[in-house]
C-alpha cells in the first residue's frame, strides 16, 4: 500500500503544468509558498484534478526576448465579446424588470433575449473547442467570459436597487442567485461536453457570480442569503474563531514547524492557510481544537474559495494587447511592446489564432555529411564511435550559442537543425557565431570535416500543433515557404542537384571516388574569378550559370530588410570593408571574437519551388584582413548595399583579374581645398569620385608646403585644375599606395561654404 501511495502521490504531483505554478508564485500575496515544491504540493494535495482542468498561462516575453517578463494569457480585444456581454445585461435587465409587482403583465421578452444571448455564447464557444489543439482556447474563453458575467451578477442587486427599488436587500440576493442557474442552464444547453474548466464552472457557482472576495469573505453574504439560503453569521463566526486558534498555535514550535513544511511563512496565518485541509487537520489535532458546528459545509466551501482564488488570480494575469500592421504586439495601454512571435487569442476570429508567424529562421547543414558518414564507417568501429562522440560535444556546444543569442531550438533537419528568432541581429550574429565555432572544431580534428553551410531568412510560418513535451511546452511543426526557402538557401539548388545524383549512382554500386572525380568540374566552379571566391575557409557566390554556391553564411533581403530596420532603430553605425576578393557594409561584431560583421548582395538565383530569389552572403572579417572606414552615409542598409553592388557592376569591366596594377588615369578624380582660415594653411584633398554612391573614395590629403614641393598652383581654379589634370592624377597614382583617408560624401564638400571643389574627367568641372 506505501508504495501505490507514494505512486499515486507522484502522479498528482507530476501532473501539475509547472506555468501554473510560476504563475501563482509570482503573486505571493494570494500564495505566500516559500518554494515551487510547495505550490506543487498545495495544488495536487488541496485542489487534485481541479489543478489540472484549469487554463494553463504562457510564458509572456517583452520584444527583448531575454526572459519570460510574466506569465498570462494574451488576449486581443474584438468587438464580439463586448456584444454578448452586451446581450447578457440585456437579459438581465429585461428579467429584473418582469419583476416588478407593478408590471402590467408578464412577456416572454426575457425568455428571447436569453435565446439570443445562448446562442451568440455557443458560437464563440463552439469555434473556441473547435480550434483547440493542444492549447485549451474553450477554458481561456470560459475564464474570460464567467469574469464578465460575474460583473454583471455582482451588479444585480444594485440594479434591482435601481429598477425595482420596493423589492429588499435579501430578495436581491435571491433574485440575483435564481438569474444564475438559470443562467448556468442556459450556458449547459450550448455545450457538447461538460467537463473540464467548463464543468468546474458549471460545479462551483462563485466562479460566475461574484466579482471580488476579499480576505475578510464579507462578500459572501450574498451567496449565503441567495444560494445556501443560510444565516451568514454563524459561518463568519465560526471563521474568525478558525483564525483566532490558528494564530496561537504558531506560537507553538512544533506547529509553526509543520506550517513550514507545508510551505507557509512561520509569520501570521495567511487566508489560503485557513482553506487548506491539510492546516486545519493540523488543527484539529492539537489539544482544547474547537471544530465548526458544521463542519461538512465549511469543508466544502473551504474548496470552493480555493478554486476561486485560483480562477481569479488566473484571471489578473489577462494581458489584452493589439497587434499592429507590421506585427507588433502593443499592450492596449501603449506601455509596453511584446515579442512579435506571441500569437493573441481572438475569440472573434475562426482558429481563435492566426497560424501564421512570422520568425527570423536559421539552419545550417554540414557539407557532404552523408559521404563522410560512410568514410568513418569504413574506417572501423573505433573511428565510428569516435565520430559520433564528437558530434554528440558538438551538438552541446552548439546548443549553448544559440541559448546565449535567445534563439530557439525547432527541430533537427538530419545533418542539422532549424532555429527561430524574433530579433535579426541576433539570427546573424548567431549565423556567424556558430560558422566560426565550427572552423575551430575542425581545426581540433572534428571528423565532419567538409564544411558547413549557413541560411538565414526572414518570413512568415504556419504552425501546426504536435504534441506537448514533458515540461508542458507545446511542439510546434513549422512548415511553409519560409522553411523551404532556407533549405534551399542552405545547399544551393545547383549544389542540392548534383549531390543527390551522385549519392544515387554510389548507392548503385558506382565506385564513389570516380563519381565525385567526374562531378568535381560541375561541384566546384573552376572559373578564375569563382576559384578567388573559394580560397576562403567560408564562402558564397552565384556562378556563371547562375547558382547558388553556399559554403558559407547567406541571407535573404527580407531579412536584411529587417536588420537595416533593427539598425537603424539602435543607431548602429555601419563600416565599409575592403577585403581582397569584394567590399562588404558591415557593423561590429563585438565580444571575444571582435571583428566585423560583414554583407554583400550576391544577386538573383533561381530556387527550386520558391522562383527567383534575390540573396546575400554575410562573412565575419577581421580587422587586419580588410580596410575599414566608417560610412558617413546615413542612408539604410540595405540602400548602401544596393549601391556597393551598382558600383561593383558598373566596374567589372576593366579590372583586372591578376596581380597587376590598374593602368591608373581611368577613374575620374576630385580635387577640394579647404579655403584659407585666419592663420591656417588651405588644405587639399585628392580622391577618386564614385559617380553611383556620390562618395570620394580613398582621398590624398595635402597641406600647403606639399603643392609647393609638387608644383600645384594654389588656390586652386578650374584653370588651375584643369592645366595640371595630369599632374595630380600621376600624384595621386603614387601617393594613394602609402596612405589614404576614409571616404567621404561629396555632399560634405559640395554644400561646405569652406570649400571649393573641381571633377578631374574628360573635362574639369565645378563639383
């Protein structure tokens, strides 16, 4: 028999949703529980399987993401709540008035205005059952609309008051408690089922007819002088006598021991303290117990105050919030901002919950894993294990950056897995984060050795409900364009192609070395151009053909959309990075990696079943491996990105592809001095013009003594300028290989009063 107990014992306690108990734990003055084991406890031991009927709170999570800001449930507010709570006062008021003794004569105007009511009710709780998978929108509904009505019956009374004031006090009540069941009755007609929160509705009338009861239980005496039809006198009495023993008991150590056991404070004798059955068997062993002359109803009013002091506190954690266009979720007082992956219920609404979501989603994919799975295995079972040892710290490690950057786990994509965010800079930061992490695995002796391929995307989900983990969290399938579009990102649909034809011919017997030996042209681009691209570690290009080659980090221009947006809101400042194979916009990674963050449009590729896709790569660039210069520019992101690629295009033609210098004079120059100050030297500056982004690109800065030492007529005029043309080209030439300044707009020169400035082309002109 112990052991059945304690079998049992362990089921009611494990079958408590631990949301509910954070929940309750975060209003300590309703439940004073010192720890999460207590709640546990009070909730399987008192409540039983009431504590597992009621609706469950979700964890509620401010734009940050950084941790749940509370627990409640998110609700949007509709127009069609406020109409059946509309039609329900209509009812009652139509029934208070065929009260009146001084009605001419009774008309069945209440009995259709009920009908009307039932009926709008059983809609919206038909669609609310209806649209529950997994998540209990039926109970949420019913927590929702028993507070409306328990307003309006809590107002009944005054608006006899107010309607029929020849009626007294104690048959309002009476009144008051008869509109109840019948409206308890009506509400049972428009459900399929009764059990559940709705069946503890249906059980336990205080749920639905009192607004409020404060700690002194004063507001009970309606419900005595209505439902019970008893005196409430002697019930308060023998209450307060309740709570006179219990206080000296806690003078005692062995009692104020026990209460501590059970979890409550060692100070005072808290209300829910006086519920509880446990505390009042405490009681009634110790010497000189006076128990309540009725003991049987007390016992079950006693259970019937602690559902409603559950009920209501769940009922304070309603957090009404509007969604705007862009997706944001606004709390409707405007105070505060929620993450944009909280999905508020709308009962006005069919599915309650719009199933799609839109989430930042990352996957990475390691290369060739399918071929180098089998190498091990052939390899014996030593190399086999070792493998999968590796992978096992691997996946660990990997689970840690991800936490560190709020990302959440989805779910495993074979050789490897599907990540959401509700914040891009985070996405990308973790995008770089874990491809770097893999560089160093590798270099540790990481037996997936071949590479790893990156996607990152912004889009929109469709959810769909699978089942519920151990911890009570719901596991959501996500399927979509979104999730296909980042599988196709992550291994290039040239790329994708030939991978699955090669593992079909080496599955028919084809010896594998020759079958890669014979793709291997087709695998990896051997033009000049692409074969640059491919001596990094990590890299990404669109071929000549016209596909995606991902080795490295690519993103989506929804996503950097959002991230420019992101950027812009934070004031990032943004850098340009000159590397020896492109020029990426980047911003500071920060941390112990330092370094930048860097972007580049790649261009349009054709992705299998999603059409034709306009992409990004996304490299991490060190310091010393490129020249930076801060962008002046307070143009977005994606606008500067848009004019780096415009440039890089208008200039393909004509550069070379070897070693060897530009033949120099072909890029159009700009030559500015400053105008002479008070006791200040003019200052000229060279550099070349960049007639797409408006920028002097990599300027000379000369002071007077060096035109006098190089021959330049100072102050400069468009004759001047125009006589020595090749004269500052060939100085520029010489001089821009030992030092240049950061670029600059040339609207910083163009509209400076302090300077004068000429365009060195075909012809001078005025800048």
């Amino acid at each position: 028999m112990p052991a059945l107990w304690r079998d049992a014992r362990r089921k009611r306690l494990t079958g408590v949703h631990d949301n509910l108990i954070q929940f309750l734990r975060q209003r300590p003055d309703m439940f004073p529980f010192r720890r999460d084991l207590d709640v546990r406890q009070f909730l399987a031991d008192v409540l039983g399987t009431t504590a597992e009927i009621v609706p469950l709170p979700a964890k509620i999570f401010l734009l940050d993401e950084l941790s749940p800001k509370c627990y409640g449930f998110p609700l949007t507010s509709t127009p069609m709540l406020d109409e059946l709570e509309t039609k329900a006062l209509r009812w009652i008021t139509e029934e208070i008035k065929s009260r009146d003794p001084r009605a001419v004569a009774a008309t069945n105007r209440s009995g259709e205005l009920l009908g009307i009511y039932r009926e709008q009710a059983g809609k919206i709780a038909g669609n609310a059952k209806t649209s529950s998978i997994l998540a209990d929108y039926h109970s949420v509904f019913w927590l929702l609309h028993t507070q409306q009505m328990a307003k309006l019956f809590t107002g009944v009374p005054r608006l006899i008051a107010e309607l029929v004031p020849a009626l007294r006090r104690e048959d309002a009540d009476r009144i008051k408690y008869a509109l109840h069941a019948k409206w308890l009755a009506a509400v049972r007609e428009t459900a399929t089922e009764s059990g559940g929160f709705f069946g503890l509705v249906l059980e336990n009338p205080l749920l639905s007819s009192e607004d409020f009861i404060s700690t002194d239980l004063r507001e009970l005496r309606s419900y005595f002088a209505g439902h019970l039809r008893k005196d409430f006198a002697p019930f308060r009495t023998a209450f307060e006598e309740l709570h006179r023993q219990a206080i000296e008991q806690m003078k005692e150590p062995v009692f104020r021991r026990a209460m501590m056991l059970l979890g409550y404070p060692e100070t005072g004798v808290h209300l829910v303290a006086l519920l509880d059955h446990r505390v009042r068997q405490l009681l009634a062993d110790t010497p000189g117990f006076r128990p309540s002359p009725d003991q049987a109803m007390f016992d079950g009013l006693s259970r019937r105050l602690l559902e409603y002091f559950i009920v209501q506190t769940l009922r304070r954690g309603i957090i009404w919030m509007k969604t705007t266009e862009e997706g944001d979720n606004i709390a409707e007082d405007g105070e505060a901002i929620y993450s944009r992956g909280i999905r508020p219920m709308n009962f006005g609404r069919r599915g309650v919950v719009e199933p799609i979501v839109f989430r930042y989603g990352l996957v990475y994919d390691i290369t060739s894993f399918t071929q180098t799975l089998g190498e091990i295995a052939r390899g014996g079972k030593g190399e086999e294990q070792t493998s999968y040892r590796q992978m096992l710290e691997f996946q660990r490690e990997l689970a840690d950056i991800t936490r560190r950057y709020g990302l959440q786990f989805e779910k495993f994509l074979g050789d490897g897995a599907f990540y959401t965010s509700r914040r891009a800079t985070r996405a990308i930061q973790t995008a770089v984060e874990i491809q770097q992490f893999y560089s160093q695995a590798r270099a540790r002796g990481f037996a997936f050795n071949k590479g790893m391929r990156i996607a990152v995307n912004y889009g929109y989900y469709r959810l769909l409900p699978m089942q519920v983990s151990s911890d009570g969290t719901q596991i959501m399938e996500f399927y979509g364009p979104g999730i296909v579009e980042l599988s196709r990102l992550t291994t290039g649909k040239a790329t994708k192609e030939l991978e699955d034809i090669q593992q079909l011919l080496v599955t028919h017997g084809y010896d594998q070395t020759e079958v890669y030996k014979f793709f291997a042209p087709l695998s990896r681009s051997v033009g000049r151009a692409e074969s640059l691209e491919q001596d990094r570690e990590f890299y990404a290009y669109v071929n000549e053909n016209g596909h995606l080659i991902n080795e490295g980090v690519v993103v989506s221009i929804p996503f950097l959309k959002q991230l420019s947006a992101e950027m812009e809101e934070e004031g990032q400042k943004m850098y340009r990075l000159r590397t020896s194979w492109s020029v990426y916009v980047g911003f500071p990674m920060g941390g112990e990696r330092g370094g930048y963050i860097g972007m580049r449009l790649l261009g349009t590729v054709s992705l299998k079943g999603i059409g034709t896709q306009e992409i990004g790569e996304v490299v991490h660039v060190k310091g010393d491996d490129a020249e930076v210069s801060i962008i002046e520019d307070r143009k977005s992101l994606l606008h500067i990105l848009q004019q780096e690629r415009n440039r890089s295009a208008a200039r393909s033609v004509g550069i070379p592809l070897d070693d060897q210098e530009p033949t120099g004079g072909t890029a159009d120059l700009v030559v500015c001095e400053s105008l002479a100050q008070t006791g200040t030297d003019p200052v000229i500056l060279v550099g070349e013009w960049d007639p797409v982004s408006e920028e002097v690109r990599r300027p000379i800065q000369l002071d007077g003594t060096d035109a006098e030492r190089y021959g330049l007529a100072v102050p400069i005029t468009a004759a001047t300028v125009e006589s020595q043309s090749v004269a500052y080209q060939k100085l520029y030439r010489t001089l821009s290989r030992l030092e240049t300044l950061p670029s600059f707009s040339v609207d910083a020169i163009r509209h400076n009063a302090n300077f004068s400035g000429f365009i060195i082309g075909a012809t001078v002109e005025p800048l």
